[in-house]
C-alpha cells in the first residue's frame, strides 16, 4: 500500500479535527529529520575528533572514531526508513503524539515534534551542556 505523503493543510485538518492526534507519516517526517540533524552532529564530531587525533592516535581511540561512524551511519538509516514510512503511511492512521512526548527532557525537541507546521511554536532555549 502506498500513500502520498500529507500536505501541510491536510495535516493542519487532521490535527484540528482530532486535536491531540497527528497523523503518523506526519510524525515519521518529524521523527527522520531530528535524526538526519542528530546524524551531522556526529558526522561534525567525527570531523572534530578525526582532526584532534591527526597529530597520531592510538589505536585504541581510532576504533572509538569508527564507532562514532557507526553511529552516524546508524542515524542516517534511520532516519532514511522514517522517511519512507512517512511516504508510505495511510493519510487516515494517525495517533495521539502526547503520551509519545512524555518524559522526553528535551524542550526544543519536544516542540519541534509537537508543532513543525511553526517553527516558531517549538522554539525554546537550549539547556546547559551537560558532560556526562
């Protein structure tokens, strides 16, 4: 089964019709790309440590690097099959996204996911840096 993706009104619709609801090729969009961003961040790491490292590394921190490409390639793919369930999904299924937001403790990822039909809505400052 294969469904073209929503137009923004339709999503607009959708969600004023069934407020709390988005519909999920909607939320798989959103989804794939906080996961494509997430993967340049590390891509942008692996950049940043491949330069700190240039200067001779141990072997021991290189295979740390070949893990930090790992992951990227792992966000990339991921982000990639969100992407096709969102061009897949049925325009009809969708689902209540608050109890999918719950406990998630970033605030300006929270709003994006709740509402990237306005920027603006999701906009909020970023928490402290945090090492862990």
């Amino acid at each position: 089964m294969t469904a073209q993706p929503l137009a923004l009104t339709d999503v607009l619709e959708t969600v004023s019709e069934n407020p709390g609801q988005l519909p999920v090729g909607e939320l798989s969009r959103r989804l794939a790309a906080e996961l494509m961003a997430a993967a340049m961040i590390c891509r942008d790491c692996e950049h940043i440590a491949g330069d700190l490292a240039g200067g001779g590394a141990v072997l021991e921190n290189l295979s740390r690097l070949q893990a930090l490409d790992e992951l990227s390639q792992r966000l990339h793919g991921l982000s990639d099959v969100l992407t096709r369930i969102g061009q897949h999904a049925s325009g009809e299924w969708s689902m209540a996204i608050e109890p999918l937001l719950e406990g998630l403790g970033l605030g300006d990822l929270v709003g994006r996911l709740r509402h990237a039909e306005d920027p603006a809505a999701g906009k909020t400052e970023a928490g402290e840096l945090d090492f862990f």
